[in-house]
C-alpha cells in the first residue's frame, strides 16, 4: 500500500508482538503519522477490536520475527519512506 512516497506492507489479521502504545490517536491516519513522526518506528499494529481504534508502534524490525494471526488487528510495516 503506497501513501504519496510512502509505502507500507500490509497484513490484516496479524500482530507482532513488543508494541508501544501511541497515545492520542483514533484512526488509522493518526497511526500512520504517529509512526512516520517517530524515526525508529518501523511499523505499527492498528487494532479495530478497542474502540476508538488504538496504535501500537513497533521500534524494532525484530518484533516482525513474532508475527501472529490476531483477528480484528491490521498490522502495517513500513517499506520505504520519503527521504
């Protein structure tokens, strides 16, 4: 999924693990920004079962490793990024 010069992978149905809370966000433009304001974020997982939605930043490319099926939870990895 491309946004402008942005490109994410996307996984509906999956989490990985070791997620941060991004506090403040409700929608999934609010997750996509908090993770691109964040230079280490390297992902996020938006979980549609809370509502309003919650954010959880993955710092770290190691949490990819523990990529799990998660019903209601969309997991975005950022592929490429404006430079």
């Amino acid at each position: 999924m491309a946004v402008g010069c942005v490109e994410w992978a996307v996984r509906p149905n999956e989490g990985a693990s070791n997620g941060i809370q991004a506090k403040g966000t409700t929608d999934l433009n609010d997750c996509m920004e908090a993770c691109l304001d964040d230079a280490q974020c390297v992902g996020f997982d938006f979980d549609t079962r809370q509502s309003p939605a919650t954010c959880w930043n993955h710092l770290e490319q190691n949490d990819f490793e523990d990529i799990r099926e998660d019903k209601g939870v969309i997991l975005y990895m950022l592929r490429a990024k404006c430079s």
